[in-house]
C-alpha cells in the first residue's frame, strides 16, 4: 500500500496508539533516536485519532524536539480495521487479477470499494489454483492518519499495514506473533517472512484491561489467528513449535504476560531480536512496529 516515493537517507516512522505518540529516527539499518509521548485518551476512538488538529499539535511538538527539520514520515495504518485473507483462484489463461481480486474479495470477505482500500500479493501457485493474499484497510483509518500529519505540516511519504511491520521486526522467517495496545490487540501468523494469517480485536481503553483478561483476550485472538491459518492451509498446518512473539506495550509493562499466553497456548515463547543496531534501553516492545516500518525503507 505504497503511497509515496523512495526513502530519504534518514527516516522517521511515527505511529499513534491510544495514549501514545510513537516516533523513531532511523539510517539504514540502525536507530538514532526514538520518542514515545503520552496524548490524551480523549483524542483517540476505536484505536484511531478523533481530533487531528489537538494530535497535530502534540505530534509536531514532539518532533521538533527530535527532528525540527523533517517534512516526511512513514505511517501504519491505525485502529483494528484491517483485513487479510488467503484467496484461491483457479489457474487459468487470461485471469486479470485487477478485475477478478476485487470482485471475489467483494463476494468472499464482504468488502465495499466504496469505503476501503483494496492490495493484494501473488503466492506460489498450486497445480491447481492460483493464491493471492488479499489486503483490506477502509478509508477511515487510513484518512484519520492522513489528516492528523497535513495539519502538522507533515507528509505522509508511505503507509503500510501493521501485521507487515510486525512480521519483519520479528526477524524470523516462521512465528506466530501477538501484538498488544492499550484499547486492542492484533494477533499474525507469518510464514516464509509474510504475515499469512490475521486476527484483531478493539476492546476498549475502560476501564483497563490487564491482568487474566488481557492475557485471555490476547490469546483468544492468537487462537484464532492460527485456526485461521490451518483452515486455509489444510494441505501445510502450522508446526506445534513454531515459536511464538508476544509484543506490544503492554507486555512492556508486564513481562509475564507473554509467558502466560504461551503456557495457554502450548507455544514456546521467544525474544525479539530486530535486525538493526539499537541505542542502549531501546523499548523494544514498545516500538516494535516503528522498527519493522524502519525496516520497510532501510
């Protein structure tokens, strides 16, 4: 979903959670400097920003601070509307996959053209059938993104969907990845390096979720996410030791809840080793999606 022109030689990735402003400044292959701001909850709904001109303010302020002279920004596309499915097509001479994707995403994943964004990405062919990974994200999220960085004077130079992010911070080419925020979580099964399996759930920011909920919550929708997956790939399940990754800020201020979701799960959990050079008390967990962003342009 590449919306703009090539990497400049810094980049600077900027991503809104509930309650937070997440920037990070990056050359090549390393971080050269991050900020993590706290916003006012009240400026968030559904995981996306309900008032770009007070989030413009904060975000611009940050980013003086870090950067005053940056103009460009990379961005993930916010909230928990994105979509992703496996869909199977059969091989045939003089398919074009811009007339026949749309139309079976329509039929098969109720997607409106009207109010989302569609991108798709070919997968190995079988002898049979041809497989397209189908990418939805609606035109609410992505325009609540768009505006907040315009009224900060800011361009958005590319946006990407997060389960791409995440998949290519983990640094592995085969995991299941559980990622948390404050208001929701998002749960990806990535195989040969692509996220090929995606579940999301948006519970709210009230009251708090923690504890035994957050981790039933989390590994409901890791749960899915790999049911998912088994039920589109009948022919090639999910290995029982394909590691598992749980993220997300959250699990930054709780550690053990990774361990927890993996117990449930049967998984052995791991540590996230990104592929870049990090300063010294680099939040991993909390910046792990501007990490894979970072990753994208480096």
């Amino acid at each position: 979903m590449d919306m703009g022109i090539g990497a400049p030689k810094e980049t600077v990735t900027v991503t809104l959670e509930h309650g937070h402003i997440k920037l990070m400044l990056s050359k090549k292959q390393e971080v050269l400097d991050y900020r993590m701001v706290d916003a006012n909850p009240r400026l968030f709904r559904e995981g996306m920003v309900s008032d770009p001109r007070r989030m413009a303010n904060f975000l611009r302020s940050a980013l003086d601070e870090m950067h005053p002279n940056v103009r460009g920004v990379f961005g993930v596309v916010p909230g928990y509307q994105t979509r992703m499915q496996n869909l199977v097509l059969p091989r045939a001479k003089g398919i074009d996959p811009k007339l026949v994707v749309p139309r079976e995403a329509q039929r098969t994943m109720g997607v409106s053209m009207d109010t989302s964004f569609l991108a798709w990405h070919r997968l190995p062919d079988t002898m049979e059938n041809s497989q397209w990974l189908v990418l939805t994200a609606t035109k609410r999220a992505v325009a609540t993104l768009n505006v907040t960085l315009t009224t900060a004077d800011l361009k958005l130079m590319a946006i990407e969907l997060r389960p791409f992010a995440l998949s290519r911070a983990i640094n592995r080419a085969d995991a299941v990845v559980a990622w948390a925020a404050t208001d929701g979580c998002e749960a990806i099964v990535v195989r040969d390096w692509l996220p090929m399996s995606h579940q999301a759930a948006y519970w709210g920011a009230e009251p708090p979720v923690e504890g035994d909920v957050l981790v039933n919550r989390i590994t409901e929708v890791t749960e899915r996410a790999v049911v998912t997956y088994d039920q589109q790939n009948p022919n090639t399940p999910l290995p029982e030791d394909t590691p598992l990754i749980v993220t997300g800020t959250p699990v930054s201020r709780d550690p053990n809840v990774a361990q927890r979701v993996a117990v449930t799960l049967g998984r052995q959990v791991e540590e996230i080793e990104p592929p870049m050079l990090l300063p010294e008390g680099f939040p991993v967990h909390d910046m792990i999606v501007n990490l894979g962003l970072a990753l994208w342009t480096a």
